[in-house]
C-alpha cells in the first residue's frame, strides 16, 4: 500500500511519461490484462487513456485493471489513469 509521499513521487515520475495503452469501445479483455502485466513488470510505473468510446466508467476499469493485475492505482487526471506495480529488481526507489 502505497503512502501520500510515495504517491507524490510517482504522480512526479509519471508526469512526463507517454501513455502505454488505450482503452475504448472493446472495453477490458484478458488480452489488455496481459499486456498491462507485461507493462508494468518491465517499466513498473505506465499510464493508461481511457477513450469516450469505452462504455465502462473509470471506477470500474482501475478497479478491474488492479484486480487483474495486482497494482496499485496512483492517480487518475481527466481520462489518464497511472497505475504502480514494484517489480522485482526495483528500478524505482519509493521515498
């Protein structure tokens, strides 16, 4: 579980990050699950739009993405949410 300084200092790291995948009208599929894991055991710290096309609301999709994926859910700005797995070899060092 992640702290409101943790928090901060990935909402600082994320700022500047591209988004790794979209989500739209398809929605949420194991196939995303499995490239959001893969994502986030390399990288560790990925952002994800959320198109107007997608019928799931936000709630339910960082929900789901978490669920699925056991991360953890930093922020969420407009469309834009940034998720946080820690990975194994730890390239990002949480204050």
């Amino acid at each position: 579980m992640l702290n409101g300084k943790q928090r901060r200092y990935l909402r600082s790291l994320a700022n500047g990050l591209p988004s790794f995948f979209q989500i739209g009208k398809e929605g949420l599929s194991d196939h995303l699950f499995t490239g959001i894991d893969e994502a986030l055991k390399v990288h560790e710290l990925i952002k994800v739009n959320v198109l107007k096309t997608c019928e799931l609301s936000l709630n339910e999709i960082e929900v789901e993405i978490c669920a699925n994926c056991r991360c953890e859910l930093v922020q969420q700005i407009g469309r834009t949410i940034v998720f946080y797995k820690r990975s194994s070899d730890n390239k990002i060092i949480l204050p």
